[in-house]
C-alpha cells in the first residue's frame, strides 16, 4: 500500500495532486490527539481493524507515512494504534484509508520453511511467499456438534507425556511455566518428535534473540522443513503481536481444512493477552482482574477455540500453549482463565529444574483431560500406581531423607521407595533422546508388570 502510494507522490508534482488523481485514497481525515501509543482522528468513519496511513515529517529520514489500524472509536473521535516507529508524526496530520481494504493474508503449502511476521513479511532474507491462495483472518466460530470427538492417539516423542498424561490427537494443551525451566527445549522436542504433517510456530512477545535461537538450535534444520513460523517479537506494536498469534492460527485452520494433522505451538498466550491489555487500557477500556480488562478473557477463548479437530474426515489442530506463571504463581488470571479454556495443562517446576531433572514436568500439578478416552483400563491403572507411589515419596521426603522413616510402617510409602529410581529415570529424558509412544508403555509395564 505504501510502495503505490509513494510512486504517485514521486510523479506528480503535489501531493494534492496525487489524491486527487489516485481514487483509492481520496478519504482522508486528521490527527487530531495522540495519547501514549493511541492516536485520535476525525473526519472518517471506518470499522475496527481498518489500516490507515498517517502522514509523517518529510525529513525524518523514514517512510512518509505511518502505518497504523483502527482498534476502537468514540463518538467521531476513530482511535488507532501505529504499527511501527511514530518519529516524525505531524499535529493535524492527515489520516489516509484504502478504500475496500480488507486484511488478505497469503496460506497455504507455499509457506512451508518460512519464517514471516504478523503481516507475513518475510524475516528469513528470502523473497516474499509466492502462494496464490489468500485469506482473511478471521473465520466464523465452528459448530462444536460437527467436531470430530479426540479418539487417537498423538505421539509427541516425550516419555513422561506419552506414558503419563497421554494426548489426543486435536487436543489443547497448556504449557504452564515461569522463565527458565525450559519450556523452549521441551517445546522443541515435541515439534521435531511429533507425529504431525505440518507444524505452525507462533513465537508471540518472545525476545528477538529467543526467536532466532528457537528457529536454529531448537527447532533444527529437521523441524523447520515442515514449519511455518510467525515471529512478532516483544519490541513490535501490540497490535503485531495480536495479529501474529491470530495469523499462526489462520495458518493452521487452512492446513487443518486441506485434510492435514497441524501441531500448533502458540509461544506464549501469556504473551497474547498482554498485548489485548495494552490496547484496551490505552482506548479507555477499565481494567477488571488484577489490570486485565473485560476484553482480554473474551478474546482468549475466542483465539483458542479455533484449533482442535475438524469436521469427520478432515484434519485436525492439535494445540499447545505457553502460559507464563508471574513469579511461578498458579493463580495468575490468565493462567487461571487458559486452565478453564484448555483440554488439560502440563506444569513445569521450578523446584525440578534446579535439580537438573529435565523434563521439569510436575506430574501431581498437571493432567490431560482426555487421556481416559485413549488409553485402555490397563494402562490407565499403571499411570494411577504411578502417581500414587511417586506422590506418598515426595509428600514424606524429608522423613526418608534423614532416616526417620521406619521401613514397614506403610506398605505404600516402601513399594515408593523401592521403585522410585525407576520411576525417576522414567520420568528424566534428554533432549535429543525420542521416545515413541509404544516404547513408554513398555518401560512403564516394566515398572510395573502386574
């Protein structure tokens, strides 16, 4: 849109000229106020989510103009948020809309082993994607009674996951970890591991160093063949980082749709909710629970939704999302708001981590709410014994650690004793090491072989 529009301005001899020549940008309005990154206009009348240009200082030495998107409105009052750096804006500046324009962003085969932005700009130095096939973001809410039922069984490559909170296929997941206990690795491993046909990475308010790292020590040369990566790091506008999560998951609905099982990996909806928090506050909107307004525990459901399987026959989106526990803490609003929306959450402890126990997985903290669907009642019953005797060991650790406990005083708490090398060793696995689903019931069988 801008490239159109600086090719009039370097042809003809005034920029009224231009507008009054190019139809597509004869509506225009005026800058009228600018609040922290909320810019106030008047003279348009535009919906929500509409891109506009707004006129920059001509010797900034940047673009002309500034991209930005309508985000709410009072009265006559349009209030929009810049998509990029506001050096140079103009009091009265003059706001320009492209009539008809519509978000139509490129899906599809061609974008395997890219990595693009929220606005599918390519990040890889390579050029543009060249599919044919377009589509808006946004698609109508999927009747939950056309869904296929989560039957199958997914094979993500992790022990600890496969034999102990075993996941279906279409399954939402939650990752529920603080910083620094590896959530990154683990995330990862299940992307080069897993079963799936494609796999969508959403990299949300990451570091921009965390981006890189993820694409080429993390996700591999192996991964990224069958990846597309959206990347909106932490330093781009709230608006990018809304669209760059909305953006992954329009990706993975058109795969979902072709007939495909997509692994989604949403890096972190943490991340997500935080940028609806600026918008909203910044538009006005009064905060609710602990500085999140209304909105935000609106619009996670809204983006959640969309992934999980497809009408019969067709494919399916199996999710999984990163939640940030602020100070490891469990009861987070938005954690607490993804644990009510999520098919079943896997935690990372903090605790486990320092120890040099990887995966960090805290079995008593996490679940996979299908699990009984897919596994038979032998298997279900060796995962309930597991939990039991690694439970009763942890819960009275300190007792055994100083040789207090007195062996036989609870048959229980010594079968926990006994088994529990074993059960730990099952429990620990490295990052390059892949572990099939098949594998781990048979190491769990031999933990536990009646």
């Amino acid at each position: 849109m801008i490239s159109r529009l600086n090719g009039w301005l370097n042809q003809l001899d005034s920029k009224e000229q231009c507008l009054s020549e190019l139809p597509l940008y004869r509506q225009y309005g005026k800058l009228v106020r600018t609040t922290g990154l909320v810019m106030e206009a008047v003279g348009l009348k535009l919906p929500i989510g509409t891109l506009c240009l707004v006129e920059r200082a001509s010797d900034n030495g940047g673009p002309p103009y500034i991209e930005s998107e309508v985000v709410g409105f009072s009265d006559n009052r349009l209030f929009m948020m810049p998509l990029e750096n506001v050096t140079g804006m103009l009091p009265g500046a003059r706001v320009y809309v492209e009539e008809g324009a519509n978000k139509q962003l490129p899906l599809g085969p061609a974008l395997l082993g890219r990595v693009l932005d929220a606005r599918a700009r390519p990040l890889d130095t390579l050029p543009p994607p060249s599919s044919v096939l377009r589509g808006s973001l946004f698609t109508a809410p999927f009747n939950p009674l056309l869904r296929q039922p989560i039957k199958e069984v997914l094979d993500v490559g992790v022990r600890a996951i496969n034999g102990l909170l075993t996941i279906g296929r279409g399954q939402r997941m939650g990752l529920f970890a603080g910083s620094g206990v590896g959530k990154s690795v683990l995330l990862g491993m299940m992307a080069r591991y897993t079963n799936a046909d494609v796999i969508v990475v959403g990299l949300i308010g990451e570091r921009g160093r965390e981006v890189k790292d993820f694409i080429e020590n993390i996700l591999g040369e192996e991964g990224m063949r069958r990846s597309v990566v959206i990347a909106a790091p932490a330093d781009v506008s709230p608006v990018l980082r809304l669209q760059g999560a909305v953006y992954a998951t329009r990706i993975a609905e058109n795969f979902r749709d072709s007939g495909l099982n997509v692994l989604l990996i949403m890096d972190s909806l943490t991340r997500y909710a935080m940028a609806q928090r600026e918008i909203a506050l910044a538009i006005g909107e009064p905060p609710a629970t602990k500085g999140y307004p209304p909105s935000v525990f609106a619009r996670l459901p809204a983006l959640v939704e969309r992934a999980g399987n497809g009408i019969k026959g067709g494919g399916s989106i199996t999710a999984f999302y990163t939640v940030l526990s602020e100070g490891d803490d469990q009861q987070d609003p938005i954690a607490d708001a993804s644990r009510a929306i999520l098919d079943g959450h896997i935690v990372l402890s903090r605790r486990l981590a320092e120890t040099g126990h990887f995966p960090a997985i805290d079995l008593e903290a996490s679940i996979s709410r299908a699990m009984t669907e897919l596994i038979p009642p032998a298997h279900y019953k060796k995962v309930q014994r597991f939990r039991q005797l690694l439970s009763s060991f942890q819960r009275n650790s300190d007792l055994i650690s100083v040789g207090a406990y007195v062996a036989g005083s609870n048959p229980l708490l010594d079968d926990a004793i006994a088994l529990y090398p074993q059960m730990e060793s099952y429990l620990q696995q490295g990052m390059d090491e892949k572990s099939d689903y098949k594998h781990c019931y048979q190491k769990l069988e031999d933990i536990f072989p009646q």
